[in-house]
C-alpha cells in the first residue's frame, strides 16, 4: 500500500530543492558574467503574472505558458473523474 502523504511530502520537497538548484545556478551564472534568460509565470487566482528577461523571454514565457496550460488540463481531467 502506497503512502500518499509521505509522497505528497517527497515530491514538495523535490520541487523545493529543484527550484533551490535552478536558482543557484542562475545567481553564479549571472556572478560569473553569464548572459541568462528566464520566464515566469505565476497565476494568483485566475490571473497570472508574467515576468521574463534575458535574450530568449518570449520563447520561455510561451514553453511557460504551454506547461501551465497542460497541467491545467491535467487537473481538470482529474476533477472531471
């Protein structure tokens, strides 16, 4: 039998470290003379805030964008059921 808090937990935790490693390496990049690009999306309510800088923003805004639309659509699909 699967634990799902405990994998609820993990995966919390998975993200948090991911987004902790992304954004260090994007700050020694950046220390070190780096040009860096990066998007944003964050949605408060039904509205979201986009942010992006760089060369490459709209490109990563629209991969953004698509991403949060698929997981939108995941989770509609799940409440659906």
């Amino acid at each position: 039998m699967v634990d799902w808090d405990k994998v609820g937990i993990a995966l919390v935790s998975a993200g948090f470290l991911v987004i902790l490693v992304g954004a260090l390496m994007v700050a020694l990049a950046a220390i070190s003379g780096a040009i860096t690009s990066g998007a944003i999306v964050i949605f408060i309510g039904p509205l979201p805030i986009v942010v992006g800088w760089g060369g490459d923003w709209l490109s990563l805004v629209l991969a953004a964008l698509a991403i949060v639309a698929v997981m939108l659509l995941i989770a509609y699909i799940a409440v659906k059921r």
